[in-house]
C-alpha cells in the first residue's frame, strides 16, 4: 500500500504544483519533496496570512492554513495540502485562477 500511496501523491504533488505555476503572479514556492503539503510565499498584498486565508475562504470557498499559524517564519505563506483528491485540487484551482486571473 505504501507505494500505492507514493504514487498517488506524487500525482497530486505534480498537478499542485503546475496549478500554482499558472499562478506564479501570486505565488511563490519550492517544489516539495517528503511532505503532503506545499507551503507558497504569498506575493500578493496582504495584511496577514490569517487574514488572506480567511479572505479568500469567504470570497472563493478555497481553504488554506495561514503560515502564522506555524510561527513567525511562517508569516506571508500559506499550507498547501494535496492529500485530497485531484477533482478537489483542481476546482479549488480553478476557482484561484478566477479570482486572481490567469
């Protein structure tokens, strides 16, 4: 099961990261290797990352975890999971592109 699972992650890891390459005006990242997660510097104006996760829950139904929330070093990022479906990346996706433009 466990190389099922690799397989099926590195899947979802490739999708997530040619998705926020279409939003490089955005975000900016480093291309996980061992986590479930990416983790992208936010280059958008914004007053916090809380508040640009909370803001962008509420005006695209899209949820990230604001970086703040692990630590100072965090701040002006936000956490990526791509343990869910490929389906849920891309809608969520889809949505970011329509909200910030392609």
């Amino acid at each position: 099961h466990v190389e099922e699972f690799r397989t099926i992650l590195g899947k979802r890891r490739a999708l997530i990261c040619e998705r926020l390459d279409r939003l490089s005006h955005v975000f900016q990242y480093a291309r996980p290797d061992g986590a479930y997660y990416v983790f992208p510097r936010l280059l958008v104006e914004h007053e916090s990352s809380e508040t640009f996760a909370k803001d962008l829950l509420f005006d695209t139904k899209v949820a990230v975890t604001p970086g703040g929330a692990f630590g100072p070093s965090g701040e002006s990022h936000v956490r990526m999971a791509f343990c869910v479906d490929s389906d849920t990346i891309n809608l969520s996706f889809d949505r970011l592109e329509e909200h910030f433009g392609v």
